[in-house]
C-alpha cells in the first residue's frame, strides 16, 4: 500500500505486524499494525484537509505515539512534516508558521486559543498528550486504510527549523532519501535487529529523538520503552530486559548520580549512544566504570542527519566522534583549502544524508552548502591517523544546552529591543549538568533596570531554554581594536560561574 512512497514504504517494511512496537507508561501497548492503521487514518484527514504533496504540517504537540503517527501519517499523504519544539513562545511558532506557510497546523489543546490567530489559512487540530483532541476524533471517524500519496527519493519528507547565526531561524530540508538512507546506515552500523528493545526518552520535535530514535526503530522492527521525556526513575526501571538507550550527555550524568545505575540492572543492555552534544570523555570512563559498557558517541546534526559514529564491534574511543559513517565523506578544512592530516579545521561532510537546502533562503543555503555538495558544518576538528575525528570547537557562534542549540544572535536581538538596554553579549559557559548554559552580560542606559526586569520581558519573546540562566551587568563589553565583542574573554571571566561541584544547581542568580 506503500510502494510509491519512498520513506513510508521502508519505514513500514520491517516490523512484524503483530510485535508489539512501544510500551509506554500509564497508555496501552501499542503494536506495528496498530501504529500504521492509525497513521493511515491521520492521513486521510490530511488528505481530505486539502494537504497537497509537498505541504507542511507544522506540528507543536507533547511526545506521544499518536504524535508519531502524525509524523507517518504526513509522509504517507505526501506532505512535509515540521515539527517545532514544545518550549516555543507563541512569538516563536508565529515566526516559523509565517516562512513555512504550512496547509495543517497541529497544536497542544491547551495552546489551541494562542496558536489559532497564528495559523492564518492554515486548517487547525488539536492533539495533547493523552492522544485527545481534534484530530485524534477526526481520525477515529475515518475508515482505516488509506493509498500512500506517490512520492520519491528526492522529495521533501520534512523541514526542521535550525536557529542561525544571525538570528533568524533556517529550515532546513530533508528529503525522503535522506532520511531514510541515514537511518538504514545507523540500523547496520549499530547492529540494530528487531531483538532490540530501545529506550525512547527524547523529545520527538527534533533530529535524534524523530529521526535517529524513531526511525532507526521503525527499520528494524524492533520496540521502544516510550517515555513521555527524560526521567531516570522511568529509564532506570526500564532498563532491566531492554538493549539499548540514546541520548544526550545531560542523560548519562544524570544517571551517574544515581546509585541506582549499576551493572546489574544495565546487565541485559547492548548499546549506550550518545551525542548532540560532547559527551565529556570523564563521562565516558565514569558510565564504563560503574556499568562495564563503553558509551558510543556519534555526531550529527539537523542539515545532516548523522556524519560519524565511533564503531559497534571496534573501539569507542573516549572524546572522539568516531569515523564517517558508511556513505558519507568528511573533510577538515582551512576556507577553501583541505588542511594536512591532524590539523584543525572546519568540518566539511558530503553523502547522501546531506540535506537539500535552507527552505527559501537560496543565499543562507549558497553560504553553508558548496555547489559539489559538500556541506560546512561550522563545527572544528580534527582527524587522527586512523580515521577517528575529534571535535575541538565551533566556527559558528552557538550553544549547546542539554542537547537544544542557542545562537546567541537571537537572545542578545531580544534583549537589546528591551528599553533601557544599550547592548549585550550572550555566551555560553560550562554548567555541571547541562554541559553549557546561556548567560548574558548586559550594558544598561537605564541604571534601574533589574536583571528580574530583563527576565521578564524575555519570558513571552524566547522559549525557556535559550533565556539566560544568569545575567551580569558591565559598565562595557569587551572589545578588541577592530571593536568586536570578545567572547572569548567573557566566556573566561564566568567559566566558574556555575560551580561544576554543585551538580544541578541552574540558578546562581540573575544578576548582581
Ligand atoms: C529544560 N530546561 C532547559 C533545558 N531543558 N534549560 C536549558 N537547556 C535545556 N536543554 C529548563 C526548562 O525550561 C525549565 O526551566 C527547567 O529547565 C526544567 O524543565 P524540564 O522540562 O523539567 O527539564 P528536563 O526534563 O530536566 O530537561 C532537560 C533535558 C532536556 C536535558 C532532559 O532538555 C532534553 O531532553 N534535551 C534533549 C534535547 C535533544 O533532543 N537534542 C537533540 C537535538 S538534534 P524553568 O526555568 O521553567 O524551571 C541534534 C542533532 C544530533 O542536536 O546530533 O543529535
Ligand atoms: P543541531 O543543529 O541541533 O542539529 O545541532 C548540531 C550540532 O550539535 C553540531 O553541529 C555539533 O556542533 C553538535 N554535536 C552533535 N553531536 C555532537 C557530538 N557528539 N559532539 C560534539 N558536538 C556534537
């Protein structure tokens, strides 16, 4: 029924309609055939809310299986699925539903009265995390069954909204090949069979816990512990008679802190994965010490799905990224010339996992994505003599916050439009368990304004991940000769901002 369909054809193939596909707290085992039939049922009420091929779906709902079925169920109808993080401001979404112009918006019930003016043309359902709401009722209404729309390799299967350097966000285009090709590379590289049970608890609005989670899963035929997010009561209660966990480095230090996690209960595990973010190579040695597994650390990103993996059966080398995977080429290196073997550069990566452009942005897309295909990460690294890439830092000014990206562009664009504000520089500093957390340092106009007042006026603008999580006033920001903002200097002044031995402490204060 899928035949036409690249994606859906291939995500469907593997697993055996009666296994049961997820288990998941407090709802219902869910099967393989069960997963389809109610993803076939979505797309026909997309289809019959007008969705054309190559349509948006944008979608800002809480993790749940019917959320995935949305997911299917948009490739199958030929349309392109856009699925937006759950921390985003109404100012946010209405950024994103304007560029992406989508035909179906899919929002929380709870945010059904914000996001509805924001939707413009666009038909609007509900869908909370209990599966409620419109389209789980429209669904229902319908028939099962449903003729996938054809689509091929080179269609558009869905657009992530990566934030930019300049502080508007980018979509970023992923075709149906490229999805699938990258997640059939993952299923054999990391010898996922349909033995495996995974435990799934990352958000789903973003590439590792959609497309390498969800999908390395789907083509295996294997099951997933489904948890609604990160907790490590659920992931450790879990643990026993699963195989398999992926995550961000903020999981596996989290774990560590608990007495809970030791070899014995990680006893029928095969595989810990870990990356969008670096994994501290004294993470790595802790998780092995206490568990007798070595982590495997991978790095990819949205524009790519994923680059390297440090292998399955060889050596997992702490503090490397492993080697290209299986298909895609990588390169180091220096603006338009490749650098010697073991120098530093920019990573540059080429295959068929590399996506297709920045939605509407020819010229952000000319900028990153050479004309041969080879696409420019931004990220800094090196390669050793036997292939293992290590990554030293990053071209681009970002953050990585427990596994979500800040670009400080857009955080210091918010608070400079704040009254009262001369200008402001926003960094990322190490945090003990977030891995780095945003803080700003702000010149003022207005000497009576608070750091509590600048919190405040950002809290509708920017989701509650990239907001500061400490701000610091100077009398001015540091600058070099050519008047640039040092960073480097500020992010040296506030390194020991959050004190690394007080594991969990998120708020030193705003201001002083
Ligand atoms: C939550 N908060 C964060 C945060 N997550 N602040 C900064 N950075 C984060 N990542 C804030 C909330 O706003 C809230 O603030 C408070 O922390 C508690 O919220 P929570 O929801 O209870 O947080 P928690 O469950 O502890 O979440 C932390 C986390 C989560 C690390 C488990 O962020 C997470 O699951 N991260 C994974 C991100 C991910 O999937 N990245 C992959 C991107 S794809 P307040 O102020 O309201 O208390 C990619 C490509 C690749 O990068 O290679 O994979
Ligand atoms: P995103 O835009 O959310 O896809 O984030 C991608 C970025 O996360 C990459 O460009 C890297 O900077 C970073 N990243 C992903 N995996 C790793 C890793 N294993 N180690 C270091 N950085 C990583």
């Amino acid at each position: 029924m899928y035949d036409g369909n690249h994606l859906a054809h291939r995500l469907a193939a593997a697993g055996a309609p009666d296994k049961v596909f997820a288990t998941q707290p407090a709802r219902p085992d869910i099967t393989y055939a069960a997963l389809f039939e109610g993803a076939e049922r979505i797309a026909g009420v997309l289809a019959g809310a007008g969705l054309a091929a190559g349509d948006r779906v944008a979608v800002q709902v809480e993790k749940s299986i019917e959320a995935l079925q949305l997911y299917l169920g948009t490739v199958m109808a030929g349309g392109v699925f856009l699925p937006l993080n759950t921390a985003y401001t109404g100012a946010e979404v209405d950024y994103f539903l304007t560029d992406a112009t989508p035909r179906v918006v899919v929002c929380d019930p709870a945010r059904e009265a914000e996001i509805a003016p924001l939707a413009g043309n666009a038909r609007l359902f509900t869908l909370g995390a209990d599966g409620s709401g419109t389209l789980s009722q429209a669904a229902e209404a319908r028939e099962p069954g449903f003729e996938a729309a054809a689509r091929g390799a080179d269609d558009l299967a869905a657009i992530l909204y990566t934030s930019g350097t300049t502080g508007r966000s980018k979509g970023a285009m992923l075709s149906h090949a490229n999805l699938s090709s990258n997640s059939e590379v993952l299923r054999d590289f990391w010898r996922f069979t349909p033995d495996d049970v995974l435990i799934h608890a990352l958000p789903i609005f973003h590439t590792h816990g959609l497309f390498v989670a969800t999908n390395v899963a789907l083509l295996s035929g294997c099951a997933l512990h489904f948890l609604p997010k990160f907790d490590a009561d659920a992931i450790l209660d879990a643990m026993p008679g699963a195989t398999a966990l992926m995550g961000v480095p903020t999981f596996y230090t989290r774990l560590l802190d608990d007495p809970r996690l030791t070899r014995e209960r990680a006893a029928s595990m095969r595989l810990f994965i870990s990356g969008s973010a670096p994994l501290l190579a004294a993470t790595h040695e802790a998780w092995e010490a206490r568990t007798g597994h070595r982590i495997l650390e991978r790095y990819g990103m949205t524009e790519t799905n994923m680059n390297t993996s440090n292998p399955h059966d060889g050596e997992r080398r702490a503090g490397t990224v492993g080697v290209p995977l299986p298909g895609v080429k990588l390169r180091i290196m220096d603006g338009d010339r490749e650098v010697a073997q073991g120098e530093i550069g920019v990573i540059e990566v080429r295959g068929p996992n590399v996506f297709q452009g920045y939605w509407q942005m020819p010229e952000k897309t000319a900028e990153e994505l050479r004309p041969d295909g080879w696409f420019i990460t931004g990220d800094q690294g090196f390669i050793d003599a036997d292939g293992y890439v290590t990554i030293v830092g990053r071209a681009k000014d970002m953050v990585i916050s427990g596994g979500f990206n800040v670009y400080p562009k857009e955080v210091e664009t918010e608070i400079d439009a704040i009254d009262g504000i001369s200008e402001s520089a926003v960094v990322g500093v190490p945090h003990p368990d977030l891995g780095e957390a945003v803080i700003a340092a702000v010149v003022r106009a207005d000497a009576r304004l608070t750091a509590d007042d600048i919190a405040a006026a950002l809290e509708n603008r920017l989701a509650r991940f990239k907001q500061p999580k400490a701000i610091r006033f100077l009398p001015e920001l540091p600058r070099n000769t050519m008047g640039k903002v040092q960073k480097a200097a500020l992010r040296a002044d506030y390194a020991d901002l959050f004190d690394r031995s007080d594991r969990g402490s998120t708020q030193p204060g705003r201001g002083k």
